[in-house]
C-alpha cells in the first residue's frame, strides 16, 4: 500500500491562503497539522493566549491535542468539536487519502458561551492550570465567544473548503505520478529498444559472411603462377579484383547496399572463380534495370552463389552453369539463383526448408545449411517476418533459392 504524505500532496501555498482567509471571515485560529499534531502551515489568526500559553512550556501538551482531536476526527470521519487541556474550544476536520489518515486542519481557540460548556468534553484528561497566572488571565478574556451553532457551521463550512481543495491536489498528485511512471515507461521502452537494437547490430554482424580464406589463398596462387608465366598484365587485373572484393566484404558487411552494387561484386567474385575452373565454370546474370536501386541487405547474395558454387558446381565434372535474375511483383521483388550442380540430399533439404541449423561436425557437402540459416537470420533482422526464402533441389539436377523481399526495407 503507498504512503502518502501530506507536505508532498497538499499545494501549502494554496491552503494556507484558504486558511487565512478562513480565519478572517470567522475570527477563529485555524493550523494543518500531519497525523504527528506537527503543524505544516503557519498559524493564521493564532491567539495571545495560545501563543502565551505553549511560551509557558505547554506547547508538547497543545501538540497532544491537535493529535488526539485530529485522530478522533479521522476515527469519525467528520468533523470533530471539543476542549483542549487550557478549556479552549477546537475542532479538527480529518484529511485522508485513499482511507489513510494523513493529517487534519485545525481551528478554533475561542472560548463558548457557559450554556454550551458542559456540552463538550475535553480531548484530554490531563487539565493546566493557568488561571493563577495574570497575563495568561488578561488573554482570555480577550478570546472570542461563540455559541456551539456557530462552532458546527464554522466547522462544516472548513470540512466543504478543504475537502474540495484536498480532491484538487489528489487529482493532480495522480495526474504528474501517472505522467512521472509514463515518463519513466518510456524512457525505459528506449533503453530497452536501444538494448534490442544493439544485440540485434550484435547477432547481425555475428551472421555476415565470413571472408573465405581458401578462396583467398588459392586466387592468390593464381595470381603468382600468372606473374610467372605472363608479363604481369593480367595479374594486375587479378590482384585488383582480389582486392576490391576484400574492400566491399570488409566496409559493406553491416550495410544495405543496391542490387546493383551486389551484383558488381557477384562478377567481380565469379571472374575470380573462373580463374581457377576456367570453361568449366559458366553465368549469366540478367537483372531489369528498374530494379537495380533497389535496396538489400550486403553479402547476401554473393554468399548464396558462393555456397552453389563451392557445394553444387565444384564437384561436378561437366560444365558448371550459374544464373541469377530478378522479377517484379507487386508488393515484392523476387531474386532467383538457380545451378545445375550436384544438388542437395532430400533430408538436408527437408532441414534447411525448416530453417534449422545444421551441426558444425558435418561434413562440407552438407554444411550448406548453416549459409542460409545465417540469411534466415539476416533477412529476418532487415525484414522481420515479411519475407520468403524458398529452396528447391534435385539431385544430380541442380538447386534452385528464391528469395522474396517487400518493396520498403525497414
């Protein structure tokens, strides 16, 4: 259950106004105390006698009243008439929130008509003696006298006042708590995006194709048998393919590119394989040029055609053929890469269409499934679930991925 806290809910500003002028309009003394008897606001109208009477070393004996009367007001709900310890006439109007109890405003120390004293009992059995003392005496008989009629419509007017004012400040109190925990919410549905996002960036980075060092190192021995036997002309054109393709791998790998600029390093990566198969290896890449800006996340591709080549044509003694297109629809483009390779065994081929991982203690030839289980991965994080990879495959036929993307990327 939350604690309130008066100080923390109440506008003092405010009720002390309304407390001044209530005092004003009424001639009576009138305090806010917490459920303590500990006062909150200043005295309004506080009078000689009260004020002599608590320098006279009774003030934790008048603190004991407007605790008691404010407790007993609470205990009744309403407004609470009687005599403090000095025969002076209060009454406490009872402030809670919710059913708790968290302080009362005070009023009164005005003394009652003699037909009207035996009415009201005092708060405390504990009873001062002051009438020995003259200066004490002089400051009541200066105290207002008023009838109990006067005293109860004081008291009902005081309960109306403060209890609209109290439903003011409660209603904006909820108010700037539920915008502090929106505030809060929100700041905290950031974080928690921010968190997302980069474990996300994480996974993402974890997923790029990773740079093929036997690839490397076998075009890099080409190109130094090439130096040999030619005059360094086409090894030229070797090594500046090798190393473009190792600068679009490296700065491209977190970013979208173009299909266009994809389909430069698929060519790129292709020429640098016909190095090593020659007439063997074949490819035709047709791709409409409306579609060439369109927008896709890096490497993709280039890892789906690596992963035909090394597992579907490398092992294939005839003429391997490689084609890659693109189609329009209307909602989606759709991206084709088809090879007459060696094809794919139908229980990979069931596991890969499942989009499970394949254990890293396989063989080669069916470590093909752990590549598109990382594009899986990758298009899911650029597309969330609005895209299709679908894989097709014969073996000794060849295999067949499309891939389906929507028209925004997101």
């Amino acid at each position: 259950m939350e604690t309130f806290q008066l100080g923390k809910i109440v506008d003092i500003e405010v009720l002390q106004d309304l407390q001044d002028k209530f005092s004003n309009a009424t001639g009576l003394a009138a305090v806010t105390v917490d459920f303590h008897g500990v006062p909150i606001t200043k005295y309004s109208n506080f009078t000689q006698f009260c004020q002599t009477m608590r320098k006279s070393g009774f003030e934790d004996r008048c603190h004991q009243c407007d605790a008691f009367g404010g407790t007993e007001a609470s205990r009744k709900n309403r407004p609470h008439i009687y005599r403090c310890h000095a025969g002076l006439v209060d009454f406490a109007i009872p402030i809670k929130i919710k059913g708790q109890f968290i302080g009362s405003v005070l009023a009164g120390q005005v003394r009652i008509d003699n037909s009207d004293e035996k009415k009201l009992q005092r708060i405390t059995p504990l009873i001062t003696d002051w009438q020995k003392d003259n200066q004490l005496k002089e400051a009541h008989q200066e105290l207002t006298v008023m009838s109990s009629k006067q005293i109860d419509s004081s008291a009902q007017l005081l309960q109306t006042i403060i209890s609209n004012q109290i439903e003011k400040d409660i209603s904006k109190y909820v108010q700037e708590k539920i915008s502090k925990e929106n505030t809060e919410l929100t700041q905290q549905m950031k974080s928690q995006e921010t968190m997302e996002r980069n474990i996300h960036e994480k996974e993402l980075t974890a997923l790029q194709p990773r740079i093929n060092v036997n690839f490397l190192h076998q075009s890099l021995n080409t190109a130094s048998r090439l130096a040999i036997l030619e005059k360094a002309e086409r090894t030229t054109d070797t090594i500046y393919a090798i190393s473009d393709y190792l600068e679009y791998t490296i700065l491209q790998s977190h970013n979208p590119v173009t299909l266009e600029e994809e389909i430069a390093h698929i060519r790129r990566y292709l020429n640098l394989q016909k190095l090593r198969f020659g007439n063997r290896l074949q490819y035709e890449i047709d791709i409409p040029k409306e579609l060439l800006t369109l927008s896709i996340p890096s490497l993709i591709l280039q890892a789906i055609v690596d992963n035909a080549l090394v597992h579907g044509l490398e092992t294939k003694k005839e003429t391997g053929f490689l084609r890659m297109e693109a189609i329009q629809a209307d909602d989606y483009d759709i991206l084709k890469i088809f090879d007459n390779g060696i094809g794919i065994p139908p229980h990979m081929l069931e596991n890969i269409q499942l989009g499970k991982q394949i254990n890293k203690g396989e063989t080669l030839a069916q470590a093909t499934g752990i590549d598109l289980f990382m594009i899986r991965k990758i298009l899911n994080y650029y597309y969330a679930n609005d895209y299709n990879l679908s894989i097709s495959s014969k073996q000794h036929k060849g295999t067949s991925v499309t891939i389906m993307i929507p028209k925004k990327i997101r």
